[in-house]
C-alpha cells in the first residue's frame, strides 16, 4: 500500500484531504537501524560501569533501554516518505514534511502559514460490526 488517504485539520477550520505515501523498510535497512539505535544506549551502559554508586542502576537500565530500542526498529516497517495535501488554514497545496513512522495521527507543520495541523489518516475498513447486513 504505497498509498494512504488522509486529511488535514486544524481548530477553526474545515479538513482537507491529503494523501500520505508509505514506504517499507527492507530487512536490511530495519537491521541496520535497530543495530545503530542499540548501540548508541548501549555505549551509554559501558560508560557508566565507571559510576560508582550508580551503575548498579545504569548499566542494566540502559542494556534494556538498547534492547527494547532495538527491537523498536525491527518492528517498525512502515515510513512516511512523504505527505502531500492542501492546508487547511491558507489553501496552499503542497508537501509537507515527512519521515516519521507512520501512525493514525500526527502533527505537521505548514511551511507558508507556521500553523501546527494534524493528520490523520482516513480508517481503511468500517469494523464488521457496524456494517449493515443485507
Ligand atoms: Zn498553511
């Protein structure tokens, strides 16, 4: 789903659509990354083998810290490579910032106008529940 439909809103403002284009991440690229974020926290517990009275906190506190962060990236596969809409404050059709991990929402900031807006992306399926049986 290279694609995603999504609108934009802000306070005192009707929405207006936006489209928000999503790229995979290959396994290599998810490794890569998971292994860099892993090791930066986990530079940080080595380092603190030299605090006395602390490390007993640190150093474990931050090898779980690299773990945890780590497999964060292994999982996170899909990122927004780009976002393209129509502001909903000043009507400026244009792209807006992305790269961010993609989620239900999030915020964005309209380069002609400074306003904060928020996106979000429109539900793929109604839940069955709520679907009409003929
Ligand atoms: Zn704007």
């Amino acid at each position: 789903m290279p694609e995603r439909p999504a609108s934009l809103t802000i306070f005192g403002a009707s929405p207006s659509p936006a489209v928000v284009t999503v790229t995979t991440a290959s396994p290599g690229q998810r490794f890569v990354r998971a292994a860099r974020s892993a090791a930066v926290l986990w530079a940080f517990a080595v380092g603190f083998v030299f605090v006395p009275g602390l490390h007993f906190v640190l150093v474990p506190t931050f090898l779980i810290l690299g773990a945890v962060a780590g497999l964060r990236q292994l999982r996170g596969t899909e990122v927004v490579s780009g976002v393209h809409g129509t502001c909903p404050r000043c009507g400026r059709e244009q792209d807006f910032t992305a790269g961010n991990r993609l989620a239900p929402s999030w915020m964005l900031d309209c380069p002609a106008c400074h306003n904060t807006l928020t996106l979000t992306l429109e539900s793929e399926s109604v839940p069955s529940g709520l679907t009409p049986r003929a």
